[in-house]
C-alpha cells in the first residue's frame, strides 16, 4: 500500500513541476521587477502609485506596484497598462495578485479590471472587472472576459478603492504579477505557484467575489 501511494505521490509531484502551457502574457511590463517598469508600462501616475520592493514571490530581483488611496470614501486610485491588440470575439482570463494588510484605516477593495477599446488609442467600448476585499495575504484576482465583436484593443487597470474612510486615512494594496494572455492560456505564474506551494508552503486565496464598487465611486 505504501509502496503505490509512494508511486502516486511521485507522480503528482512530477506533474505538478512539470513544465505548463502557457500563452504569451501581453502586458508589458506586467511583473514590475524594476521601478523603471512602472514608469515604461503604465499611465496615470502621479502621487501614492509608486514601485515597492515587496514581491509576490519574495524575490529580491523584482517587486511590485504599491497604490496609496489617501482620499475620501468612494474613490480609487488607479494606473492602466497600455493597449495591447486582441481578438474580436475571444475569450481571455485577466488578473492579477495584490497584498492589502488588515487593521487598515476605513474600508476597502483591489480590482482589477478590463477595458475594451475598438482599436488601441481609439474608442471605449466596454469594460469587465474582479473585486477582492481579502486582506493579509497575498490573493490572486482572476477574471476571465469576451472580447466584443468590435474590439481589437484591451488594457488593465489597477485600483486601490475605498469603501468608507476619511481624506488623509491611507489604504495600501500591493499589485503584482498582473496578466493578459493569449486566448486559451493560463493564469500568469501558475506553475510557480503550484511550486512554492509545496515548497514554502505559503497560504494564498484565489479571489471569486464579485463586488461591484461603490455606486458613484470616484477614480484618479
């Protein structure tokens, strides 16, 4: 009996570090591994969205987008990747990981959303978005969206958004590892996570609410 669980063990742990299939990420700059990232892939910076090193997988060598929402309830601070082309019609996953610490000021959530253009630099025409209230650890947001029929363009957008809270409270949320892949590809970083799972051990949550935010939210 030992000696076939001893043989399944094996396997899985085979299948586990064996290499997956996985589409091209089409963000750019999408792992933040140097703060020059920030500044090369991403838009509406300005104040409390600077680059961390804080990483999702504890490297040294990288780190991560911190957003500081220190403005009243019902707003959200936020950045965008740029445009990248797509496919009318397809489907594609979307997400990324964020850490928010607990026994912050007020009230809050991560999202991650999707925004849908007809061509890249030309018009808006539809958006799809994940929420996530967890906080402590590090949870990766996954979202998956079709593309309209009259869309060829996409970007992300990243926003720390407040719930409840007074100006000058500041909510902190770490972004990291975010992804858009080709249709039919996987979740960015999916056989590195399974990976330090088993090997460090860590605890992380796959974020599935749906919260919408606030109605009248503001953004900046």
């Amino acid at each position: 009996m030992r000696c076939v669980f001893a043989r399944y063990l094996s396997l899985f742990l085979l299948l586990i570090h064996a290499p997956l299939a996985s589409a091209q990420n089409l963000i750019p700059f999408a792992n933040f591994d140097m703060s020059s990232d920030l500044v090369d892939g991403w838009g509406n910076l300005g104040a409390g969205k600077v680059w961390s090193s804080v990483d999702v997988d504890g490297s040294p060598s990288s780190g991560s987008l911190l957003l500081i929402n220190d403005k009243a309830a019902l707003t959200g601070i936020l950045v965008f990747s740029g445009c990248v082309n797509v496919n009318p019609g397809q489907t594609y996953d979307f997400g990324a990981w964020y850490f928010m610490q607990i026994l912050q000021p007020g009230s809050g959530f991560a999202q991650v959303e999707v925004q849908w253009f007809d061509l890249c630099g030309g018009s808006f025409v539809d958006a799809e978005m994940e929420t996530s209230t967890t906080e402590g650890v590090w949870v990766q947001i996954v979202g998956q969206a079709v593309a309209p029929n009259n869309a060829s363009g996409a970007r992300l957008q990243l926003i720390n958004a407040k719930s409840s809270g007074n100006p000058g409270e500041e909510r902190e949320i770490f972004f990291d590892a975010v992804f858009l892949p080709e249709p039919g590809g996987a979740a960015a970083g999916l056989t590195a996570v399974l990976s330090l799972a088993l090997v460090q051990r860590r605890t992380r949550w796959r974020a599935s609410n749906r919260n919408r935010p606030p109605s009248g939210a503001a953004t900046s």
